[in-house]
C-alpha cells in the first residue's frame, strides 16, 4: 500500500476537494436555472433568513465584499433583495431577500436538498447529521469577523 500524500490526509486540503466536487456537480444545475455560482449563494445564504450585513454576506458566500456589492446592484435592480439601514450603525447596510427573490430561488432550494440528500445518503443520515454538525461547529470556532478574513482565502467567483 502506498503512502499517503500530504495534501490526501491534510483538513484543509480534503475540505476544499469535497467542497469543489460537490459544489460543482450543483453549480452545473444553478447555471441551468439562470443563476451564476455567486448569485446562488448570495440568494442561498438569504433565503429563509433575517437581514445581514453585506460584510457578513461576503464571508458566508466565500466571497470578496466588492464582487458582492456588484451582484447586490444587480440583482436588487431585479427586485431580489433589499439593502436596509443598520438601526444603530449608519456604517453598516442590511441586506434581505424579497418576496420576488425568494419564489425565484425556491424551486432551486429543493434541488439543492436533493443533491445533498444523494451526496450524504451513503453515509446514513447519522453520520451525515454528525458530520454537518461538526462541520457547523468547526465554522463556529474558526470564524473572523468580516474584516479579519484573509483575501487570499476568499473566492473572487462570479
């Protein structure tokens, strides 16, 4: 048997390879659907959610702040999301998914789940619920405020 490369047995590395294929694979769908890889998971990380602030947006779709605010240009002139004032920090500006936004997204949340669910289903739902659980938990404890995130860690996708 051979040795291990260190890349093949190295978190990070495994993290962004499961994360590319499966990612990937669903992209192709999201493409299909009109959506570019950005604008799904800006609406993605909205959808269902309370307002957040852009620089929250940027980290949780992996990416950079300027790209997020073009996409939030476009897709507000579509009607898709709304910017929102900060109630107590004039510096911050909200962001919120909108009816309109959320009925074009919601038909492609259920593909998404479904993918998931054909990903996940060799591992038996415990060990998906486990694994997703201590990937939540690993986010909670690695997690920069937005300022703090490295660029060179962010995607710059579009």
């Amino acid at each position: 048997m051979s040795e291990l490369r260190f890349v093949d047995d190295y978190l990070p590395a495994l993290l962004a390879q499961a994360s590319q294929l499966i990612s990937s694979e669903f992209h192709e769908v999201a493409r299909k659907h009109g959506f570019s890889v950005s604008e799904w998971r800006v609406m993605a990380s909205l959808a269902g959610g309370e307002a957040i602030s852009i620089g929250q947006l940027a980290q949780v779709t992996v990416t950079k702040q300027p790209t997020v605010t073009r996409l939030l240009d476009r897709m507000e002139a579509r009607g898709q999301v709304e910017r929102l004032p900060h109630e107590s920090d004039r510096r911050v500006t909200l962001v919120r998914i909108t009816r309109k936004g959320s009925n074009a997204v919601e038909h492609l949340m259920e593909l998404a789940r479904e993918h998931e669910m054909r990903v996940l289903e060799p591992f038996g739902l415990q060990r998906a619920e486990e694994l997703k659980s201590t990937l939540r938990h690993i986010i909670e404890l690695h997690a920069r405020t937005p300022g703090d995130a490295p660029t060179d860690a962010i995607n710059e996708e579009e």
